[in-house]
C-alpha cells in the first residue's frame, strides 16, 4: 500500500461542497452553546456586539474558506467594522486579538500566520 499524503487529501479543493456562487455548504461543527462555553474559557462574555463579530468570520469562512493569512481576516474585520472604530473597537471585545480569540471562539481553525505578535494582545 503506497504512502497516502493527508495535506492533499484535507486541503483538496474538491474535497470541499460548495453552492453554485462558490460558497462553502459546511461550516465546522458549533452552535451558540460552544461559543458561549469557549468564550468564558477565554475570560469574555459574549454581547451582541461580540455575536456580530463572530457571525461575521463564520460567513466570511463560509464564503471564501479559510483566509490565507491573519492578515487578511484582520483587514476584512477592520473593514467591516469600521463604522465601529475598526481594529481598535475589535480589541475592546477580543482583547487577546480578534482575529485569534474570534475565529476559535467561532469554531474556524485559526488563518496561517496568525500566530504573529501583531494578532496578538494589545496589552
């Protein structure tokens, strides 16, 4: 039996469902309950506001998959939110970076290159 690669087989483009526009059918598996027991393990009680946030990188995961760096997550938040106070605004609700404590707070596997310090606490 020859050596089967699992990174081609997860990151198979084919291997993903999509609607007609090209939209991803499947999210991860989470429901409210999840976010709410992740959130406080994170030290956050979720508001409306935090909900908006998190629905937010749900669609935008299910619309273009996972994004291609932290960066990119981190532009789309700033640019959603904007009428907010942006990137500022998004670190009152993840103080530990938005992008980081919002996608595992959503159930997404976290965008490559996340892991930079810039991500990170505003602390």
């Amino acid at each position: 039996m020859g050596h089967v690669d699992i990174n081609k087989y997860i990151h198979a483009e084919e291997a993903v469902r999509r609607d007609p526009e090209g939209h991803m059918f499947e999210l991860p598996a989470w429901d409210e309950a999840e976010a709410e027991r992740l959130a406080r393990a994170e030290g956050i009680t979720l508001t409306a506001a935090h909900w908006d946030v998190l629905r937010f990188v749900r669609e935008h995961y299910r619309r273009h998959g996972r994004a291609e760096s932290g960066r990119v997550l981190s532009g789309a938040l700033d640019r959603a939110f904007h009428d907010h106070g942006g990137r500022r605004w998004l670190y009152t609700l993840f103080p530990h970076g938005p992008v980081t404590q919002a996608s595992r707070i959503a159930g997404l596997p976290l965008p490559p290159y996340t892991t930079d310090a810039s991500f990170g606490s505003a602390e």
